[in-house]
C-alpha cells in the first residue's frame, strides 16, 4: 500500500548554464509528493501517522527550502537536483520512502525514486 501527501514551498534560484531565461534569477511555487510503501501497522491501522510524515518532511525540507534561495543550498539547483537533495534529507528519517515527486510548475514535475 502507498501513501502520498502533499506540500508546497516557496523559493528562488537561477540556473547559472542554462541558455534560456531560467539562468535570471526567479522563484517558483514548487509542490512536493512523498510517498511511503509498507503495510499498516495492525495496532495503528496506519502505515504512518500523517503527522508524523509531517513533522520529518518540515524538519528536513520545507524548513531549508521555503522562502529561501535554492542555489545557497543545492548550488545547481534544477528539478532534478532538487528532487535528489530532498530524497537525502527525507530517507533517513523516513526508512519506507518509495518515491518523491516535485513540481517545478503546474505541469513540470521530476520524479524521483532512489
């Protein structure tokens, strides 16, 4: 069983070798997807607590990211490279993590899995 749940972030970057205009500095309203796969726990009935899925995601990623320049922390900061840094900082406090989605726009989205 997979569960998923959404946040969203505010933050700025440029891309520093792009030919086009993401090399001007600009910012986004990024969504992110995680998913965790397991069974749900027979006590709980959950796989995780959403509230607990929380408190790691904002701990480890909405805290570093929204409202902050991307490019201090993930210097090549593209979909891409943002959806690897996200992955690090979410796996080890969240060991059932199976995929992670980030939207860049509306319809620009990576997908990410490990």
């Amino acid at each position: 069983m997979i569960l998923r749940k959404e946040y969203s972030f505010e933050s700025a970057h440029f891309i520093y070798n792009h030919p086009g205009k993401c090399r001007n500095l600009h910012g986004h309203s990024y969504k992110l997807f995680v998913l965790v796969e397991g069974e749900p726990n027979p006590e709980s009935g959950m796989i995780i607590d959403f509230d607990d899925l929380s408190k790691v995601v904002t701990e480890q990623v909405l805290s570093k990211l929204d409202h902050h320049f991307l490019n201090d922390i993930i210097p090549l900061s593209t979909a891409e490279n943002i959806a690897l840094w996200v992955w690090g900082q979410l796996k080890p406090g969240l060991p059932l993590l199976c995929q992670i989605e980030v939207y860049e726009t509306a319809d620009n989205c990576v997908i990410y899995r490990g």
